[in-house]
C-alpha cells in the first residue's frame, strides 16, 4: 500500500513525495497492521465480507500490510510474477468456487444465529488437553460474557442426552448430562470462512498422573459446524476417534506417525518465526523490521534444536534404563547400527521425521537463503500454517525423482534423496517443492536426445500437481544456470560428508567411478559447511551431550 490510508511508503516530507516502492517505513507499517485488520475484523462481522489479495509487481508488496486485512476473513494473500499466468487464474478461480464466507439469509432458522464463521469444536478424553493450535483460526475463550455453558447449542443437548444412553447401554462411562465437564473438555475455534484447505494443527498434553490402567483408549471428537453457501442451511459434520493407549515406549514409537510429528512440530516452529513464543502482541511481532523478522527467525531454530535435544535425550535415556540395545528399538528393515550411529541417538521410527524438520530448519521459512525475498517468506509461512498434511510435507523438503540412468532405457522415474550428491552430470531430476517444480539437467544431457526424458519430467510433475493450491510454477534448469541455484539451495548439503555415509544414505553413489564421484564432489569445491552444516554435523552438534541445545532454546512443546 503506498496511497492513502494504510500507506507504508516513506514520505520526504521536503519533496511531499513518496519514495520507490521497496523503502518501508516500519512506523507506517506499524499503522497499516492496525488499520488493516480493523477494516478486516469491520468487513467481516459487520457485512460479512472477506477478502482476499493476489499481488504482483518488482518490488516490496509489503504483504504482512494485506495479511492483517484478510486474516479476520481467513482469507489468502498470493503474490505471483504476473496475473498473466496460469497460476493466477486458477488460484482465483478455487478461491471463488470452493470457498466462502458462511452467512445465513434466513434469519428464522434455529441455531443458525448462533453460527459465526466456521464453528469447529474439539473434545478429548479428560486427561488430555490441548496445549498448542495452529491454523487459520481464533481460538474461543470463555470469558464473563461467553461463559462455557453457552458453547452447547439448544439442538446438541438432546444429541449428548442421547449419546450418553447409548453409552450407558454399553457399559461406558458418563457424566450426568447437562454437566460442565462437556463444556471443560471442549476447545472451540472459530474460523472467518468455509475452506476445504484450511488445516488445525492440536499438540496434546497428557496429564503428568495418568497411567495407562486408568483407561484403554483415548477418545476425540471434531465437530464442525457452517452455513451453506445459499445461505440457507446450517451444516454439522461430525467425526470420533478412539485411539488405544501405549502401555510401552515400545507400543508409543511403533504407532507415531512418523508424517504427522514433523508437521506438528515444524507449524509450532514457524509460528514461533512470526509471532514468537508469547502472542500477546501479535500485532506488534508482525512489523516488516529485518533484524526482528531474523531474530525472531533465528530463536524458532533454536527451539527446534532444544525439541530435538530433549528427544535425542530421552531416547538415549530409556535406552540406559531398560538396560536395551539399540537394534532392540529397530525394526526389521530398519536403521542398523552398521549404516548409522545416528539409531543410537535418536528413534528410528522418526528418522524421516528428523531429515524433514532439517529441511524445513535450512529452509526459507525459518532462514533467510540467498534466493527467498521477505514478501516470498511471509507469503509461504502463511500457507505452511493453514494448509493440509501432503502439502506441508512437500513445502518442509524437497521430493526429486530420477530415470533409472541416462541414457534411460525407460522413463520410469524413482525417487531419490534430496540432497547435493544426486547431482550428477548424467542425471534429469524432477523436483517437487510445492510453490516450485523442477526439471533439472546435468551437464552431460544437454543435446536434444535427452528431450524425451525432460518432457516425461515436465508431465509427471504437472500431472502431480494439476489440482494444488496454489497452482506451483516450473522451471526447466540446466547445471551451471544462474537460475539453477533456485533448485540446487533446496538440497540438504550431504557432500560434505564422509564418503561412507555418503553412500550408506544414498547408495546409488556406490556404482559411480572414483573420478566421478570426485568429480561430484568437486561442484562444491566453494561451500561453506560453517555457514550451511550438512545433516549429520547439524544432528550431533546439538544432540551430543556436551551441547548448549538445551539452555539455548525453549522445546516446541512447552
């Protein structure tokens, strides 16, 4: 915004004119975040308006500015390099047909007064609270006007009244309905409009006196309720779980699920990134100041580490206590002490789970990288925090694929590592990161007899993404490019590791020749491993029990 009010351009008050477009003035913005989710909060409970902003230009677009306005709405801001894109047309096109403000044209309706937004209300098993939610959403707390007896509607007292027969009948236990307990168990959040993309993320505390022969089974309970889009009906959709109980850390790592964690995790760090660990001045954490976004940046990695820390800890700790080795904790097929020393220190059922939240650690959502500009990091850090599971894995690290050789009897491709040293000259990798597609070329399959291996590239990463929002952009990228390294900074540098584990991690790496993978390594020959640590210097530098991880940082899960 650079007229009227809302401005966050510098004004030289000598010239009464308004700076380029990329000078912020960080007081201004300060201003605009206030007027902007003012007017936002006013559009929506007022008019029932939400909004929505697609962007475009060569500058600064101070985003965070069009964030706070469309917040409130649980709307989207997307900048794009040009509308004249495929991309914008079909972002905007599912913005209008698949979601919409819920707005009730029959007032007459019971219960549907009573319906503000996207009502979703969460009950668990009473010795489970929830401690952390991240998504698009205000969470409703009880307070002296909206006391918890009011979180029931009229219509479910006779829906629990009922429920709470049937179990009765089942021998299951009850509280007496109406009952406060009903109202204690509920975490309600309310959302500004209908999107089948919108995410909540739960981190759940178990009770520290809970033992697992109080109860089986953990139950939950997601409730969602919304006015159609005509306006005219109230909808409720219900959905219960019953989750069994570990009774062993045995039982507990076997059942994690080893997509979920780092999701879970990686929203709490990059929540951390924009409002830091306390969000009481939400507003104020939003400001475009570089060295606050850096810090604030910088102490969320920090907080990933302790997490990792305490889990390397515990791990190693119960190791110790129960007097187990650690192929006792590896399941057949799994991690081996021979491959890596890394089972020792950390769960094996979550070592996808570790490489991802490395990724998303080095990524640009919580680094700065040479590549990403501030508008580009707000704009992704917004999308990471609302959008579902598949797409958060694919934004936390890269996913490449590759034929089987070059020149490919086949064009079949099969997944590989996303790391540094799958760059090899004879090689085309397709390359998914969610915002961005990548067909990249080595340097020895630049003549067109390779064509037919980078169209089967670019139609399988299409293909793959023909239905995402928002709609990614592909590149089509040589070695040696200057756009190549838009691609090349998304893998994890694991050239700078010792060549056994190279090869233990990828051991495509083994049928290379000497000079080939000397060559390989060479394309490195200028990296920093200070600036930027390859996975395992990274892993051990702040799980060893000499490191400071632990009073450096505060655990995601606290």
């Amino acid at each position: 915004p650079n007229l009227g009010n809302g401005n966050i351009v510098r004004v030289d008050k000598r010239s009464n004119k308004s700076n380029t477009a990329d000078v912020i003035d960080q007081p201004a913005m300060m201003q605009a975040l206030k007027y902007f989710e003012a007017l936002g909060k006013e559009a929506l409970e007022n008019y029932c308006i939400g909004m929505d902003v697609f962007l475009s230009g060569v500058g600064s677009l101070g985003l965070q500015a069009y964030q706070a306005l469309v917040d409130p709405g649980g709307g989207y801001t997307l900048p794009y390099e040009s509308f004249d894109s495929n991309q914008f047309k079909a972002d905007l096109n599912y913005v209008v047909a698949h979601t919409h403000v819920p707005q009730s044209n029959d007032k007459t309706v019971e219960n549907i007064n009573n319906i503000d937004g996207c009502i979703v209300d969460v009950r668990m098993s009473d010795f489970i609270t929830a401690s952390h939610v991240v998504g698009a959403m205000e969470v409703c707390n009880e307070t002296a006007e909206t006391p918890a007896s009011s979180s029931i509607l009229s219509n479910e007292r006779a829906a629990f009244a009922m429920g709470a027969s049937l179990a009765a009948k089942q021998g299951l236990r009850t509280n007496n309905f109406p009952s406060n307990n009903v109202s204690d168990a509920l975490t309600r959040v309310r959302m500004g409009r209908y999107d089948p993309l919108s995410t909540l993320s739960f981190m759940l505390r178990v009770d520290e006196d809970f033992s697992a022969t109080d109860d089986k089974y953990a139950f939950f309970q997601c409730i969602v309720r919304y006015v159609d889009q005509d306006g005219r009906d109230l909808v409720t959709r219900a959905s219960t779980y019953r989750l069994p109980v570990a009774v062993s850390i045995h039982d507990f790592l076997d059942s994690m699920d080893e997509e979920v964690v780092p999701v879970v995790l990686g929203k709490e760090a990059v929540f951390r990134s924009i409002i830091g660990r306390e969000d009481e001045e939400a507003i104020d954490a939003l400001v475009v100041d570089t060295d606050r976004i850096e810090m604030l940046a910088f102490e969320a990695q920090k907080d990933l580490d302790n997490t990792i820390h305490r889990v390397s800890g515990a791990y190693r700790l119960i190791g110790l206590e129960v007097g187990t080795s650690h192929k006792d904790f590896v399941e057949e097929g799994g991690i081996s002490s021979a491959h890596s020393s890394l089972g020792f220190a950390f769960p094996p059922e979550l070592a996808d789970a570790l490489h991802r939240l490395f990724h998303l650690r080095r990524g640009s959502m919580l680094s700065p990288g040479p590549v990403r500009s501030m508008d580009d990091r707000a704009g992704i850090r917004n999308l990471f925090l609302r959008l579902p599971l598949d797409d958060c894995l694919c934004m936390m690290a890269p996913s490449l694929w590759s034929a089987d050789s070059i020149p490919a009897t086949s064009e079949v491709l099969h997944p590989i590592p996303s790391d540094t040293m799958t760059l090899w000259d004879n090689r085309i990798i397709a390359a998914d990161h969610h915002d961005c597609l990548f067909v990249w070329s080595g340097k020895a399959t630049f003549d067109s007899a390779h064509d037919h291996i980078r169209e089967r590239c670019k139609e399988f990463l299409l293909e793959r993404s023909r239905t995402r929002f928002p709609l990614p952009t592909l590149y089509v990228l040589q070695e040696g490019d200057s756009m190549s390294r838009r691609f090349t900074s998304r893998l994890a540098p694991t050239h700078a590791d010792p060549s056994e584990q190279q090869i233990a991690h990828f051991p495509d790496l083994a049928t290379l020749t000497p000079n080939e993978l000397a060559g390989l390594i060479d394309k490195f020959r200028f990296y920093e491993e200070t600036v930027d640590a390859s996975f395992r210097r990274w892993f051990w530098s702040i799980a060893s029990a000499s490191s400071n991880s632990r009073n450096e940082g505060m655990s995601l899960c606290e």
